[in-house]
C-alpha cells in the first residue's frame, strides 16, 4: 500500500510540542546500563496511553524491557522499529540539570537524548501518528525497546530468543537522518587481567607489580599488529583502553598502598570491520597475552571475553554488519524523508566515521531481518549534548509513512 501524508497532516496527527513532551519525559528518567526498569515501565505506560499494545519483557532478573505492537499479531510482522533504553555514561561535570530537557532554537538539550532517546521519541511519534491515523494495518508493527546495547545488544538478543523477527527493521540510532547506514564496524569489549605477587614496598624485588606488567602489555596492543583490515574501513581497527584498576585481591583493594598490586585490569573496546568475526579478534588478543606471558613469566595474564559481570561491560558479541545500500528498505526511506520534511538522504551504505558505530542491527541482519539505521542527530561541537528537532520531527514523520506503506 502506497500511503502519502503531507507535512501537515502528520503535524495535526502529532504536533512538535506533544513530541517534544515526549522527548521530555524520556529525558527526566536516568537510565545508564543495567538500570533501564523505569524507562521501560513509563514507556509502556505512554504507549497504552495512546492504546498502543505493550508488555514488560525480563532480560535479567530485576531487569526489564518493553515491547509494542500495533496491527496483527498473527504472521510476522512487515516492520520494526528497534531502540535501546540504554543512555551513555555521564560525564564527571555532570548535574541534576541535564535530566530537564532544555530547547535552545532547533537543538534540545538534555542527557541521553544524543543516544538514543531522540530516536526513542521518534519510534513513540511514529506509532501515535500511525494509531491516530485510523488506517488499518493489515500486518503488524513491532516496538522494541531494549535494554542492555550497550553491552553488545543483549537485549535485543532476548528479543530474538523469544521469537520476534520482522521482515525488515529501523534502528534510529544518531547518525542524522541524511544518512541511512547498512555498513558498519563491530565491537568486542574485553579484559587484559594481570595477577602478580604482593609484597610490601620496603621488599617490593620479593613481589611482582601487577600494574606495572599491565603497563607492560598495553605497550604491546599496537592495533596495527592485530591485522584485520580493510580498506574500506580506514584506521580500523582501532582499540582504545576505556577503563583501568589495580590493587590487591581479587576485588582490586585500593587501600594498603604500601604493598604492591597483585591485580591489575583494563577494560578494552575493540573496533574492527567486515568481513572479519569475533573470533578473529579474540585469536588476535590472545596472540598478544601470549606474548606478555613469555616476557613476564613471573606474573600471570589473562584475557578475560566477557569481563567480569562487575564492570557492567560485554555481555555479547557485537560483530560488523554488512549489507546491500541498494535495499527496498533505504529506497523506502530515501523516498519518503524528503515528502515529509526539508531534509533528504545524502549518503547510504557506509558513511565514514559514522559506520565505526556497533549497534543492534547486527544481531537483527545475523537473524534475516533486512535493516538499516537512520535517526535524528545534533550538529556542531556539542553534538553528543542535543539533538535538532527537525531531524527528530522528521524521522518520526518517515518511520509513520515507512509504517503505514509497510503495515498498512
């Protein structure tokens, strides 16, 4: 079914300050990894609000996501619509402030809107407009609304466990919605762990410093030497050392610095391209403790894949995503964004540095679901801190027309 509204149907079918009051309850609810519960449950509730079906789905205990459908629930549904509940770390200047969203022209300000609650909101638009709109959808539209992305999608994994599979799916994470991504990198988040020997710093040659062989061995981890390259994908791979601890114990006692550290850990974020899996970059890795163990004999070293459930890191493999940019499924949105709004696509398939990105739709590809990313982003050197609300205003407005010629 070819479905075209204008501009101003779907503005009277959702206008910008009922959105932005969306966008604005999502904001007010901190939601870091391991703790989306609050935002699963006030999501729920906004969609049987507005008489849209939802439920609470357990991925761990005490942990929940939510799901939503509209149409059908027989057969598979023609489309979804995927987005993490998940919000980035905040900064050490962080304050109270940055849970109230702010606007300031076209940019809305607040923390976790950048990634990805902005594409949250366009999700939530998309299915109001397409409820209001009163067409009837002879096949189903699919929610999901996961935890746990950023520890390798493991909510969206539970998602597939359950048996939700669509015949295509938008993730509208923020790479702006002049981009619609089938190409990007994977991600294996890991541990170096170095156990020495403790021995008090009047003794110390007695001991073996478990930091000082970390150092050591992170001297080592050249992304150059891991191999893994493809040329479409320059400066891949990359690795970046994103957290470090030492101390004594097995639980990293920071107290009694007198003695020497016989734990040492840092937590590595690996990005890498296609064609290359998990595996080839775990083999990697372990190639280079190897080395650090023949060169520190008196220590031991230790990749650890996952890192320990404490860090609340890993979880899953996220590999690369690779697929066609000539899909029906980004012909679809190409089509339909500049019907909707004054932006149009400039760029498919692979966008550098944006396809440096892990995210869900990995696993979603990996189980036949054809996919994409396209969602609202920012703009300038504060882009992490806002997003335009145009380009939310427009994604959502696509992703009901994408909905209603898919579903409808």
């Amino acid at each position: 079914m070819r479905v075209s509204l204008s501009p101003a149907e779907l503005d009277q079918l959702l206008p910008e300050d009922e959105l932005l009051d969306i966008a604005a309850g999502l904001t007010a609810i901190a939601s870091p990894t391991g703790h989306e519960t609050a935002l699963a449950r006030h999501v729920r509730k906004l969609l049987r609000a507005h008489k849209i079906g939802a439920a609470l789905h357990r991925v761990q205990p005490g942990r929940y996501q939510t799901v939503g459908w509209l149409g059908p629930t027989d057969g598979t549904p023609a489309l979804l619509l995927n987005g993490h509940l998940d919000m980035d770390p905040l900064g050490r200047d962080a304050t109270a402030d940055q849970l109230i969203a702010a606007r300031d022209g076209d940019r809305l300000y607040g923390a976790g809107l950048h990634n990805m609650k902005s594409g949250l909101v366009a999700m939530l638009g998309a299915a109001i407009m397409v409820q209001r709109s009163g067409i009837r959808l002879r096949r189903g539209l699919l929610l999901e609304f996961v935890a746990g992305e950023l520890q390798g999608g493991i909510g969206t994994l539970d998602a597939l466990r359950r048996g939700l599979r669509a015949d295509a799916a938008v993730v509208p994470e923020p790479y702006s919605v002049r981009r619609v991504l089938t190409r990007t990198a994977g991600v294996q988040k890991c541990a170096i762990v170095v156990r020495g020997r403790k021995a008090h710093t009047s003794r110390h040659r007695e001991g073996v410093d478990a930091i000082a062989v970390l150092r050591q061995t992170l001297d080592l981890l050249d992304s150059t030497q891991l191999g893994l390259v493809n040329h479409d994908f320059p400066t891949l791979p990359r690795v970046q050392i994103a957290g470090l601890i030492g101390g004594r114990g097995e639980g990293h006692v920071l107290s009694g610095i007198s003695y020497l550290a016989d734990k040492a850990t840092a937590l590595i974020d690996v990005r890498y391209p296609p064609p290359y899996e998990p595996h080839d970059v775990i083999a990697a890795l372990e190639e280079l403790v190897e080395r650090a163990n023949k060169r520190n004999p008196e220590a031991v070293i230790t990749l650890d894949h996952p890192p320990a459930p404490a860090f609340e890191v890993g979880g899953a493999d996220m590999p690369p995503m690779d697929e066609s940019p000539d899909s029906a499924l980004v012909q679809d949105i190409a089509e339909i964004l500049p019907q909707v709004s004054n932006y149009a696509v400039t760029e498919t398939g692979l966008a550098l540095p944006f396809s440096f990105c892990g995210n869900d739709t990995t696993h979603l590809s990996r189980a036949g679901i054809e996919c994409c990313l396209f969602g609202p982003r920012g703009a300038g050197p504060d882009t992490e801190e806002h997003v335009l609300i145009s380009e939310m205003v427009a994604c959502a407005r696509t992703l009901a027309v994408l909905a209603l010629r898919r579903c409808g």
